[in-house]
C-alpha cells in the first residue's frame, strides 16, 4: 500500500508540481522581460510649434485599452529604427497598424520615410523620419498624428539590427515578392518565398533597383510584418513565446505594459483573423536640393477617412 502511494506522489508531482512550476517560471519570465521592453514615451520635449493650422488640430488621445471594459479598437505605431553608437538615428520605417476586433482585422500602411511635413515640436518643415533624429519616439508620434489627424495609442520601436533575430524565433517568415533581385548577396525570386532573419532585413532594405521606389521597398516592409503576425497569432505553446521574447528584449522597446499584452492575448488574438493592407499615394519632388515624398491634401483626407471609417468614426 506504501509503494502504490509513493507511486501516486510522484505521478501527482510529474502531472501537476512540475508543470505548474515551469509554468510560473516561464509567467515569471515574460513578465520580465515585458517590463524590461516597456518604456514610457519622453517628456519634457518643447511645446508643439503650430508651423501650419493642422498642429493644433490633432484629436485628443483615448484612455488605454487597461481602462476599456470590452475590447476596443487601437492604433500602435511601429518604429523600426538604425541606431549607431552616439548617435540617435533615424527611423528607418513608420508604420501604423490600426486594429479593430469587432471587425476582425488590422489595417497597415507606411508613412513614407520622406515624406515631407511639419515636425511637431521642432519648428520645422522637414522629412518625417527625422523626426526621430530631431526628439526619438514621441516627437515621432506626435509628427505622424498631426499627418494623419488621427491619435496613436501605442508604440514599438524595433531596432532593426536586432529584427532578424526575432524572424528567427518564429520559424522563418514567408511573402509573396513581386520582382526578382538580388540584394546584399542574397538572390530574391519572384513568387512565395520563405526567408530567415537576415534574408527578410535584405529584402526589407532594397529599394534603388525597384522601379517604385521607396514605395516598393515599403510594400515588402509590410509583408514581412504580415508574415511576423500571421506566425505570431499562431504561437501554441509557452516554449516559443519564451523563446520569442528572449530576443524581443534586447531589440525592442514599447509603451504597452505587460498587463496590455496579457489583454490582447485573451481577447484580441482570436478575433482577429484579416490584415488589410493600404497604401499613401504621393509624388517625388526635390525642394532646395533635396528630395521629399509630397503628399497633398487630398490625399491625406482619403487615408485619414480611411482610417477613421475603417476605427469606427
């Protein structure tokens, strides 16, 4: 009778101690490093300069979702940033990503890196990428909102040095390429590809032998990070999500909080099943020597009534 309940003490503690021990490490570690990625926009940063009428029109940001009761659409925007020793960088790509769980999906668009606007908070006309040379993350969100005229709840700012690691952890990721080319020693053929970490940053980064432009260059950005959510909606097991954010950690940095995260997981991730994917129509034009992505009026109306329709009014 001893020996059975030996038995049954080690079976219970295989089954159950064990398993729920690994499973409050591994709680206990993401919890960690979710909090070591989580930075506070800055502040302190010099008063908006209303360089043209639309500064001092920017809608007034929503509470967090933390505050919602059910789940509520959001924007976040991702910064994917070329930082050097001493020196801030620039951000190599903006891109907003507008989710919307009732209706299931999440649109996407780039904000040309070139496209020449006011820089809020700077006193200048200039490319919206230097926003983040000019005052990092939050003079960055403020730029892009006065360009959209539409709030942004959330930031991720990716170093993309450190992209490729993050590819990896899910396995790989696969896009449809449009031309073929070759890049930075790796050959891209047209059709369904699979690339690893350092193949997705090199496709990512071509953009002189597109005929589009930096606008092609922007269409693959956006595939590869359909590709990254598509792999990430689909994580089934805590061995990969902590394998995830261990490279997440040293890569990048969020305003999202880990209660947040815990949130998007429970009531997000299954309602979603769609990414839409827009694109901001605008023509090159070269001012005093320098060459800019002109976007007119027009235009920024058209994806501001997109995006507003698209969060609900």
């Amino acid at each position: 009778m001893r020996i059975w309940r030996k038995w049954w003490v080690w079976l219970l503690i295989v089954l159950v101690v064990v398993p729920a021990g690994y499973m409050t490490y591994v709680y206990q570690s993401i919890k960690s490093t979710a909090n070591q990625i989580y930075e506070e926009r800055e502040e302190g940063l010099p008063p908006v300069v209303p360089v043209s009428t639309v500064d001092q029109n920017v809608p007034v940001k929503p509470d967090k979702l933390k505050n919602a009761d059910q789940p509520v659409p959001f924007t976040v925007l991702m910064l994917g940033v070329d930082e050097r020793p001493n020196d801030r960088g620039r951000s190599d790509t903006l891109m907003l990503m507008a989710v919307n769980p009732a209706k299931g999906s999440i649109m996407m668009f780039n904000v040309p890196r070139d496209t020449r606007t006011s820089i809020v908070g700077h006193g200048k006309v200039d490319k919206i990428n230097h926003a983040y040379a000019f005052g990092g993350v939050d003079m960055s969100i403020r730029s892009v909102e006065n360009f959209l005229q539409y709030p942004i709840d959330y930031y991720v700012k990716v170093n993309m040095e450190g992209f490729s690691q993050i590819i990896d952890s899910l396995g790989g990721v696969t896009v449809r390429n449009q031309m073929e080319f070759d890049y930075a020693g790796y050959h891209f053929g047209e059709g369904i590809l699979k690339l690893s970490g350092e193949e997705a940053l090199a496709y990512s980064r071509m953009r002189f032998e597109d005929p589009k432009g930096d606008l092609g260059r922007n269409a693959r950005q956006r595939e590869i990070i359909k590709g990254i959510l598509d792999n990430a909606m689909r994580i089934t097991t805590v061995f990969k999500l902590e394998a995830l954010l261990d490279d997440v950690g040293g890569s990048v940095k969020t305003d999202i909080s880990f209660d947040e995260m815990k949130r998007f997981v429970t009531d997000y991730l299954q309602k979603l099943d769609r990414i839409d994917q827009v694109e901001i129509q605008g023509r090159g034009q070269t001012i005093d020597g320098i060459w800019y992505y002109i976007v007119d009026q027009n235009e920024k109306e058209r994806i501001h009534s997109l995006l507003s329709d698209f969060m609900g009014g």
